[in-house]
C-alpha cells in the first residue's frame, strides 16, 4: 500500500448474535487478562489482616464443621477416614465452583465504566477470575497433601485422575458463570440470586457427606446434579477409596461441556448490548 501519511485505524464494529467468541482476539488481549487475574487477587486480600491465610483457613474451618455437623451431630460416615480428611477433600472441589460462579457473575457490572467506555473482548473479565481461584486452589491442594500425610492417607495412582476433575468443575462453573454474568448486565436481580443459589446447591451437593447417606426416596435430586459426580471423583482420586459411578460421571461430564457450550453461546449473543444497558 501506498504511505499516505495517515496513522494506521482499527474499526469496531459490533458483532452478530451468536457469532461466538474471537479466540484469536482473546488470546491477543491475554497481558490484559493476566492484568485483571492479578488485580483481583490483590483486591481480594489488600487490608486484611492475615491475607492469604484466608486461602487455608477458609477450608479447613470448613472441614472442621463439617465433621461436627456431619460427623458427630449427625453420625454420617466418612468412609472410614476422619471427616476432617473426607470433608477438606469435598471442599476443596466445591471451593472451585462456588469461587468462580461468584466472581464471575459481578465481573461485568464491577466494572461498569469501563465497560462502557473501552473496548476489550467482554469475555476477558469473567475468566480472569480464573486465575485468582486456581491459586486458591493450589494453596488448597498442598493443604490437603499436608491433612494425607499426616492422617497416613495415600491415594495411590488415582490422583493422575485430578486433573480431569479440575477441568471438569472448572468448565461447569465458567459456563454458569458466563450466563450469570452477561444476564446480570442487564438484571440485576441476578445478583442476588446468585448466593441463595450457592447455598441451596452446597447442600444438593454431596460436599460433607455421601450419596449413599441420602434417602433412596430423594436421591435422585442430587443425581441430577453434574456436581455429584465431579465431586466423588475428586474425593475418588484424593483419598484412594470408593468407586465411581460411571453413569454419574457421565452425566458429569456431559452437564459440564453443554454448560460451557451454551454459556459461551449465551454471552456472545448478549455482548453487543452491554455497553448501552451497563
């Protein structure tokens, strides 16, 4: 082309609905996702006292309840480990979920001005949350390492396995989490149905418990929840014990990949819009 002189110009144009997500956009934009990752983790701890020993207390307080509640009020078992051990390893997969669902349904709406007025691919903000939450989770997991060694739990060459739950439960929650999100741009309603949901759902969830400890009459309420099986595969591949459902995991899996697919589909068909109804 021939030097004209002028500087070089990006058009914006807005996209169609249902166009899906420019990886190649998103992955150019990548040192801004790492920017609001590194923000939200600074945001998350900045005048508290013990910092970033709320990652390890907030688990272990946890486990330590359930294992009153569950252990000793209600006389559940813990597949003959201590329900510290059994309840720490639960948590430390519903810890994923409810982390990025929460984080991931205010991403737009925090940051509403900006939104409004810089262009960047939407879709940044709420899987930056990622970031923060799999550091979390890695502050976790050496917690859990420490609670088997000391209890002399080994899991044997189940643990290979982790990963795929990982992937699991992060794909569930980033696909639920990109529906709330973009719906909460405009209903913001949305916000406060997100926590009530959390909790009616940790309990639909076999976080402090067993599925075989739930009454045969509603057990299929928990069933139906993709959550159960990602969660008896955590404790599957961190505590060496039990089997897996593999019709559970199935739908597991499945109830996973759709929830990222429609919340990927969901997102990019509402992005136009967010900033006229920000």
């Amino acid at each position: 082309m021939p030097d004209t002189g002028e500087l070089p110009r990006l058009v914006i144009v807005p996209r169609r609905r249902f166009s899906g997500v420019d990886l190649r956009e998103a992955l150019h934009y990548r040192d801004l996702l790492r920017a609001f990752a590194a923000r939200d983790i600074t945001l998350r701890y900045r005048q508290t006292v013990l910092g970033v020993a709320w990652v390890i207390l907030q688990p272990l307080l946890g486990a330590v309840i359930f294992a009153f509640v569950f252990g000793r009020v209600a006389g559940l078992s813990s597949d003959g480990l201590p329900y510290v051990v059994f309840g720490l390893a639960g948590l430390l997969a519903w810890n994923i979920f409810s982390s990025i669902l929460t984080r991931a349904s205010i991403s737009l709406t925090s940051v509403g001005p900006m939104v409004s007025k810089v262009y960047f691919p939407r879709i940044a903000l709420p899987l930056s949350v990622l970031g923060s939450v799999l550091v979390d989770f890695a502050v976790g997991f050496a917690l859990q390492i420490a609670v088997l060694v000391y209890y002399h739990v080994s899991p044997g060459w189940r643990v290979v396995l982790l990963p795929a739950w990982l992937l699991l439960v992060v794909s569930l929650s980033s696909g639920i989490g990109l529906v709330a999100s973009a719906l909460a741009v405009r209903y913001r309603d949305v916000l406060q149905v997100v926590p009530i949901a959390i909790q009616f759902l940790m309990f639909l969830s076999p976080v402090g418990y067993q599925v075989a400890a739930v009454p045969a009459g509603v057990r299929w309420a928990v069933g139906i929840n993709p959550l159960t099986g990602i969660l008896q595969g955590f404790r599957w591949s961190l505590l060496g014990r039990g089997g897996l459902d593999t019709a559970q995991v199935a739908w597991s899996v499945v109830g996973s990949l759709a929830a990222l697919a429609l919340g990927v589909s969901i997102f990019s068909s509402l992005e136009r819009d967010f900033a006229d109804v920000i």
